[in-house]
C-alpha cells in the first residue's frame, strides 16, 4: 500500500481530496522562512486565517456599539454560544439541546462531577484510566477529597498489562465488573493524550449503564480528530478544550456534552450562575431569587460567553463543517499509517512507537519512545524546523493531522528522524 520512494508521498498529497484546506490556516515557519513541519497540533492548534476577520468583527462591534452589541451585533453577543451549537453537534454526533461551550475544559469537568458524581452508600469510587492527563487526575482526586473521602480508596485505576503501553478494553470493562456495586462514574480521555489510544467509548459506556455507572469522558484529543457519536452512544457526559485539532487558539473556550436524558432534566442538582438560568427570567435578576435551570446543556453555563475566546471557533468550526469528519478521519488514518509503515522502514532499535497499531485504535498521534538521549533527539528534530513535543521521560508525540499536514511532510520527518536517530 505505502512506498518510501518520495515520489509516492507526491503522488499522495497530489491525489488529496482535502489538499486546499492547508491553504486556510497560517503555518509557523522555520529559519529559511518555508513551513515548519507542524506537527503539534494535538497541543495547539495552528491559527485559521478566517479567525482575524471573525475576531476582528467583534471588535470593530465592541467599538461602534458598545454594550448594544448583546443583542444588535450580526451575532448577537447575549446568545453568541448559541451559534456554535449545530456545527458542534455535527462534530460530536450529538443534538444541539446537548452541547454547550463555556469556561474550560477542568472547570466543565468539575461541573459535570457536580452533578454527576453523588457519592452515596457503597457506590464512592471513580474509574479512571492510567495515565491520564493531570489535570483530570487533580480535578476527579479533588472531587473525592471534597466529599470527604480518601483517593487512595476511591480511586480504581485502569493500567496497561505488563510489557504493553495500551489499556485492553476487555480490562476495562473487567474492572468495572470487579468494583460494579462501587463505581459510581467511568471518567476516562476517549484519545489518550500520551499514547493516542482511542477507547472504545461506545462499549465502555455500555458496560458502565449496564450496572448503573455514569460515564462520562474527556474528548480534548478525539473532538475534531475521529468521528463521534455520543447520543447514540448513550455517552452520559463529555467535556472538551477547543485549542487542540479544533484550532480555536491558546485557551480558547471550552465545551460540554450533557446527555439530553439528563440536560432536559432540570430537578438535576448543579452549580448554578446566572447563564444557566432561564433566559425568559434572566434580567428580572433580584427579583428572580430561585434559579430555574435552561431544559439543556445551557443550564450547565455559569457566566456569558468570552466572545473574543468563542469567536475564532466560529471560523474553525465552518471549517470542519465544510471538510468532514469522516473525510478527515479517512485521510488521518493513511497519514499516521504512512508515518508508522516509514519508522518501520527505517529499521532502528533506537526507538519505538508506543500507540496501537491499529488504525481504528488510535488518532493522528504517534508516540515514539526514544530508547537513547531522548531529550538530545528532540532537540535535533526541533533545530531541523519540525515541530512535535516531548513528554517525560522519553516520549516524542508526533500528531500528523489531515486539514494541514501532508503527505511529504511525513515523508520529510521520517528522513529527519532517519538521519538523527
């Protein structure tokens, strides 16, 4: 299927059907002042060049309209949230009464567990995978401290077996057979940020319900990267940054998914701020004392929305919107299958790919485990203008991604790595 003749990386860049998308995004360039090879999309997210003009709108409305803007701009600033509803839907397989965006990624995650993890009787523990991102880790430990019990004892662990770097879904669902009378929620990131393991999100949510446990997940490496669909997955909640493959940029707003079992629920018990509220009594403010939560996942919103964080989403959601992402996802198994197959080429026992070999379980990451000097490879693969990232102690994350890598580019890395290793 793949060749390491450079011809065939040409030959497959020229055959793209997603080729001009590159075009719509402004590259990093390296020294000679040509593109670097990007492959750091799965921390930041390069700049749509649509995102100026969208960002440029809200201020130029902030300037002529002042406070008017909430309710006379093009996008009215008052529902702006409410514009990137559909687009996300489409991108999670989800209906728009159940995504949100707001705050950030920890923040949503906290305010799922607010309402969903309610610790009672025996059922006090959370599943969480090992390793999973830190922040989720002191986000779902702090939960546990917060209702006065003790991590060590509530915390179940799902870890690779011994000698593999992947978590075996049939493990998983072991464990949640094991602990089933003390589970109360299955939180785990649906694309593994260090090994690019795409779970089984589907079966885990199935074998979670089966015995009355909440699953919920954390997609801030799967949205924009492999198709979803957490309606019919049954998914309970999901949370998500937007800075990543949805390249919306640094720190941009966050989003959520609240199963519309449970969004048009309004007797769930929540964190409340005055956006969740019903906009019908909104602005009668002190006259309203009792919250009467929005019958979606708006009612999980505590402020309004940062505009100037939400705008450059709308020029990257259109994106995705017009791409696809089933063609995306089509295009990203062949780029990290072509990346995988030329590390293979290359023969060396100095490194090692750590992500499942499976093109369906994994995204557009590969995570090589560098044997020898991994910090002094790094550095090298850094000053020949490609730009990946290190994860301690001796991970280097290669992200391919389809609306702006290409083929050549992968070719070009492996030819970098070759000489360096």
């Amino acid at each position: 299927m793949f060749s390491a003749d450079e011809t065939f990386a040409r030959e497959m860049d020229a055959q793209d059907p997603l080729r001009d998308f590159r075009e719509r995004f402004y590259l990093p360039v390296g020294k000679d002042g040509k593109p670097l090879i990007y492959f750091a999309g799965n921390s930041l997210g390069p700049m749509p060049k649509s995102a100026r003009q969208v960002v440029e709108e809200e201020l130029n409305n902030w300037a002529r309209l002042g406070v008017d803007a909430h309710h006379a701009a093009g996008t009215p600033w008052y529902s702006y949230h409410e514009a990137l509803r559909e687009p996300t839907a489409r991108l999670v397989g989800a209906k728009p009464v159940e995504v949100v965006y707001m705050n950030s990624l920890t923040v949503n995650l906290h305010l799922m567990m607010a309402t969903f993890y309610r610790p009672a009787k025996s059922r006090v523990k959370i599943l969480m995978e090992e390793p999973a991102f830190p922040s989720d880790t002191y986000a779902i430990k702090t939960q546990i401290v917060h209702h006065g019990l003790n991590p060590k004892e509530a915390l179940v662990l799902a870890r690779p077996r011994k000698g593999e770097f992947t978590i075996r879904t049939e493990d998983v669902v072991d464990l949640m057979e094991k602990h089933a009378d003390q589970l109360a929620v299955v939180m785990i990131g649906a694309v593994n940020f260090f090994t690019a393991q795409l779970f089984d999100t589907a079966a885990i949510t199935k074998a979670a319900q089966k015995h009355g446990i909440i699953a919920g997940f954390d997609l801030a490496h799967a949205i924009g990267n492999v198709p979803l669909s957490l309606h019919d997955w049954n998914v309970d909640f999901a949370v998500w940054c937007s800075y990543k493959y949805l390249n919306a940029g640094p720190g941009a707003v966050a989003g959520a998914f609240v199963h519309e079992r449970h969004a048009t629920n309004t007797e769930l018990p929540r964190l409340a701020g005055w956006f969740g509220n019903d906009p019908n009594t909104r602005f009668r403010l002190h006259l309203e004392p009792e919250f009467i939560p929005v019958p979606s996942a708006d009612g999980w919103q505590i402020s309004n929305p940062p505009i100037f964080s939400m705008a450059p989403l709308r020029a990257s959601l259109a994106i995705f919107d017009k791409s696809g992402i089933e063609s995306l996802r089509a295009k990203s198994m062949k780029l990290t299958g072509y990346l995988e197959f030329l590390l293979t080429e290359i023969g060396s026992k100095k490194f090692t790919s750590i992500t499942p070999h499976a093109p369906d379980a994994r995204g557009c990451q590969l995570s090589i485990l560098a044997h020898e000097h991994p910090k002094k490879l790094f550095e090298e693969l850094q000053a020949a203008d490609v730009k990946c990232d290190f994860r301690e102690p001796n991970v280097i994350r290669v992200a391919p991604t389809p609306l702006y890598n290409t083929f050549h580019e992968v070719w070009r890395f492996a030819k970098i790595l070759a000489e360096h290793q």
